[in-house]
C-alpha cells in the first residue's frame, strides 16, 4: 500500500506532523512518501514562502495579524490569490499523482488542501483525501478544501468551526493532532531530571520559544527569575536555533546573580525527555509543541503567541482550561505564581490537560486512512 503526504513548509509544524505520519505509516506495514508541495512545483516559490513567513512573524507580526484577520473574514465566493496559484499548478501535482499508485492522500495545510479541491472539481482526482489540522483552529482557507473527503481536527470542540467552514458533520474526525511516538512514553521526573543533570527533588520549568527560539527569552528567564518567597524551583530554557538567545542567557548566567538553576540549550532532539523532567511549561503556542505539552501532561503558561493561528490556539486552551497566558498586566512570572502555589489549580488543568491529550492520534489517523485507501469507492 502506497500513501502520500503533501505538506507546505511553512513554520515546522506542517513538516513534523508529516513526518510523525510518514513514521507512523511505515511502523504500519505502508510504504509512505512526504512531498513538500511547493519545493516540488517551484524552488523559488517555496523559498518565498518559508523565508516570508518567518519573516512576517518575526519581523511584521502586526501586518500578520491583519493579514489572517481580513483572511478569516473572506467570504466564501472570493478567490484568494493563493487560490489561483493553486489552480495554476494543479496540472504539476496531478502529474506527480499519477506518476503512481497511490491509496490515499493526506495533506497538512490547506494550500496543499486547496490543490486537491480543485483537482476533485474537476475530477481529475478521485483517490481518497484526508486533509490534518496542525492548530487548534480551522485557518483560513480550510473552506477552500471541502470537496476532500475527511479532515482531521485535534478535539470535538472545533465541529462548530469545521461545520462554518462548509464540512459536513461525517468529514469531521476528532482524531488529534499527530505527534512523533516518542512523546506517547514517558520516563519517570527524577529519572529524566537525573539524566540531564537536574536536582531530583526541584520544581522543574521548561520554557521554550519554538524551534526558532521566537521571543525575548533572556527577558523571560530575568522575569521568572524574579519569583521568591516559598516558591523554589528550577529551569530548563530550549532555544532552538536561537544561537544568539542562548549566548544572552548564558551571559545572564554568569554575569547575574540569579535566585534559580538555569540550564540552556540550543536545538536538541530530546524535547520529549525535557518535558518528562518538567512540571509546567513557558512556551510560545504552536500546534504542535502545545499537543506535545498535553500528551506528557504538561500545564502550559502561553507567552509570545504569533498573531493568527497561535492566538486561536491560545483562546482555543484557555476555553478548555488546559493554560493560562502571560499578559502586559499579567505577566509570565505573576502567571507561574498563581500557578505554583495553587494545588487546586495545577490539579484542574492537570485534568483539562488529559481530555484534551489526543494520545495515540497518529496511530488513528494512519488506519483509518490505510484502511479507507482499500475501500471500494462508490459512485453515485
């Protein structure tokens, strides 16, 4: 059996669920490929895309957020320009379809997403498409993808937004969002703090600013830093590419006299163990390191969410109860108070944190799909 996964680099977490799902399927028995739908159909354009979006994030995070407003209020009969630039190169994506003999297809962003729609329009598709959320939210766009067969949501309670976007009820599988299995098992808090060269016995806080250390993360640690009385614990800080961060932290380190242990890191491939060591993380809200953070049971104080998508994953969580967030009159460290000296709180969001877990979503996803693609189709 043959399955492709057609995914958009743009942020790391459409490729990682990817990849999660790539990993999945051949544990399964399947023989999966991951396309990286516009690296394949123009360099240049995947180019601009990734590089444009970091930058806007990053660098013009208020147009962004303007951007996504005026994206989500679109109506449904107005063709966006990412529209037409699907249309314009479905004929490549269908070329490399056919190419082989695939059962299914899933895709991890709705430009991927919007390819196949057109593609099913005009029925030059008629293979089984199964499309994932990597928020916790329907992005823009998604109403653009409703001739595909399924679509993947990370919980029950986005149906209202699935059902607005134009999917029907039966499309609608409240699966999870797909995590690498690794974050599925856990080792024991003193164990893992051991390994990494913790105390044992300490409060332990993770933060964490993505994969591109997004955020004022020494500002952030100075912050937390500043918490006294009763209240004794330790940090762990992933900065991700962030060299620069990291060298800022360090410094802060050494130059400081800080009330906490602080342990840096740049990229490192042992997240999964860093969250078994912790009791709580600081962390930027992407979709994926917040469904990481709820499959090991992590409460979350969201800090520096990119406009968008990571404020309605922030909204998203607040609503269920599985976080608190940082503001300008509340900041991070009067957050982790409230937090750490509340056992009734942390106990509650325990419990919110566990509903909304979505563990195992990966291993869901792949047999439902596998075992759509030897479906007989029916035409009616």
């Amino acid at each position: 059996m043959k399955i492709l996964i057609l995914s958009v680099t743009a942020g790391e977490g459409h490729n990682s669920t990817a990849k999660a799902l790539r990993e999945e399927f051949e544990r399964l028995g399947a023989e999966c490929t991951v396309l990286d739908t516009f690296q394949y159909i123009s360099p240049a354009l995947a180019k601009f895309l990734s590089e444009g979006y970091l930058l806007v994030t990053e660098k013009a995070r208020r147009a962004y957020e303007v951007g996504y407003r005026l994206a989500e209020k679109r109506r449904g009969d107005e063709k966006a320009v990412t529209h037409l630039v699907d249309m314009a190169f479905a004929g490549d994506i269908a070329d490399f379809i056919n190419h082989d003999d695939y059962g299914v297809i899933l895709f991890t962003h709705p430009f991927a997403g919007m390819i196949l729609d057109h593609l099913k329009e005009k029925k030059m598709l008629s293979i089984p498409t199964v499309g994932i959320l990597t928020d916790f939210t329907f992005h823009p766009y998604w109403e653009d993808c409703t001739r595909n067969d399924y679509v993947v949501t990370p919980a029950e309670g986005l149906l209202l937004q699935g059902l607005r976007k134009g999917f029907r009820p039966e499309q609608i599988l409240p699966y999870g969002i797909p995590i690498r299995p690794q974050f599925l098992q856990t080792v024991p808090k003193r164990e893992a703090r051991t390994k990494l060269g913790l105390d044992p016995d300490k409060v332990t806080l993770l933060i964490m600013g993505g994969s591109m250390g997004y955020g004022n993360l020494d500002e952030t640690v100075r912050q937390i830093d500043s918490i006294h009385g009763n209240t004794d614990f330790q940090m762990v800080v992933v900065c991700g590419n962030n060299k620069e961060a990291k060298g800022r932290i360090d410094s802060l380190i050494t130059e400081e006299k800080l009330r906490h242990t602080v342990l840096t890191t740049g990229f490192v491939d042992y997240i999964s163990l860093l969250m078994d060591a912790s009791d709580c993380i600081v962390t930027k809200p992407g979709g994926l390191t917040t469904s990481e953070s709820l499959a090991k049971g992590l409460p979350m104080v969201i800090v520096n969410p990119i406009p968008g998508q990571e404020q309605r994953n922030t909204e998203f969580l607040l609503n269920n109860g599985a976080a608190s967030a940082a503001s300008e009159t509340c900041p991070v460290e009067e957050c982790l108070y409230q937090l750490l000296t509340s056992p009734v709180r942390l106990e509650s969001m325990g419990r919110c944190v566990q509903a909304l877990a979505g563990a195992g979503a990966a291993e869901r996803v792949c047999r439902f799909a596998m075992e759509l693609a030897v479906t007989p189709i029916m035409e009616i």
